[in-house]
C-alpha cells in the first residue's frame, strides 16, 4: 500500500480553482519533486498533504486512513507526530533561543525532550550549526537559519518532510546544500520526503518529478 493514495482532490477559493482533480500516490521511503510556475497548485497539494488544509473535494488516505475524516485536533496530531515542514520563510520564534525553537513541536506533542536532546545535538554536528543552538534566530545568516529550521523539522524523525520553496532564499550554492542535506536525512530517517520548487536545478537532483500546470499534474 502507498504511504499517500490522493483521489480526484479538487481545491477551490471562492472562483479560484486551485487544485483540478489531483490523482497520486506516495510511496513510503522515496523522494519526490513537485515543481511548477507560481499558481500551477504545487504549494497547495502541499498544505493539504501535510494536513495544513482540507480539500473542497475527493480523498487524502493515509496508510489508507481518510484525513477528511480528522476533526481539528486529529490533524494537529497527525502534523505534530507525523509530518515535519521546511518552508521557505523560517517562522523562528525571536524570542526564544535556537535550541528552544527547534524543542517547541516535541513540547506541544507531549514528547520528553530530553530524549530528543541526544538527536538534536547529533543533527547540528551534522549540519555544522552547534554553535547556533544557543543563540538567537536573529544572530544567524538566513543559511543557518534554514539548517535549524531542518533540525527542527526532523526532530520527531517524522515519516513525511514536506519542503516548500526550502532553497528559495539561498544562492545556487547553499540551495545545492541545503537540497542534498534533505535528501540524505530524509533516507537516513527513512522519511518520505516532498520537495515544492520552481528552481530547475533544484529539481534536477530528483528521480521521481511531479509536473503541475492549472491545477493539475500533467
């Protein structure tokens, strides 16, 4: 069975038909590419993969589970448990400190962080930000901040990495980073991961690319 099987999804704002009939499936371990100009869907499909949003129409299964069927809080358990997001724009708390920032999804869940610690620690040594932890979102260069933003992503080594736009505030080569770091920990934690760009040679890095235009998946 596929991780995700998504069935005739249609997403609409108001007359603004953001999604026409999506079909696809997911399959667990793997890594994906949804690439597509500004307004094709991409983004969208996204948000609902992750349970950020609902469909206007069809079916999100997953592990043959109908997130259709989740109340409020069912989905903020499937995101917090389940799903770890990159973004484009960071959406670090100033106000707390780096390791703070990266605990937080661990502390609403219920998690222990101190369990997590020992990961975190190991995920910063790896992606070179040690020396970040303790410092503030506004003392890091935005390549920093991006890496504590995939720290924290990866902090509750969820099955599904949803990227949107991750390398979209890098130059080429940060973005060709920050691209590899997310394919090898997304395979080391066994993640299935989804990478939303319109950057060519971001995508280029993938085997399995999803092309969307209008809405659809052509």
């Amino acid at each position: 069975m596929a991780l995700f099987q998504i069935e005739n999804v249609k997403k609409s704002y108001g007359k603004v038909h953001a999604l026409r009939g999506v079909n696809l499936e997911l399959e667990e371990n793997t890594q994906y590419v949804i690439c597509g100009a500004s307004g094709s869907g991409k983004s969208t499909l996204l948000y609902l993969l992750g349970g950020l949003d609902r469909p206007t129409e069809g079916k999100i299964l997953v592990e043959g589970k109908d997130l259709s069927n989740y109340d409020d809080e069912s989905l903020a358990k499937f995101r917090n448990l389940y799903v770890g997001f990159v973004f484009q724009f960071h959406f670090l708390l100033p106000s707390m400190n780096c390791i703070n920032n990266i605990l937080l999804p661990a502390q609403i869940g219920g998690s222990t962080v101190s369990d997590l610690k020992e990961n975190v620690e190991e995920l910063a040594e790896k992606l070179g930000v040690t020396h970040c932890l303790k410092k503030y979102p506004y003392e890091l260069s935005g390549g920093e901040q991006q890496r504590v933003n995939i720290i924290r992503a990866l902090s509750l080594r969820p099955k599904l990495l949803l990227c949107d736009e991750p390398t979209g505030n890098l130059d080429s080569e940060n973005s060709l980073k920050v691209t590899n770091l997310l394919k090898g920990l997304s395979e080391e934690y066994d993640s299935t991961l989804v990478v939303v760009t319109h950057d060519d040679k971001v995508a280029a890095h993938f085997e399995n690319k999803i092309s969307m235009v209008d809405g659809s998946i052509v």
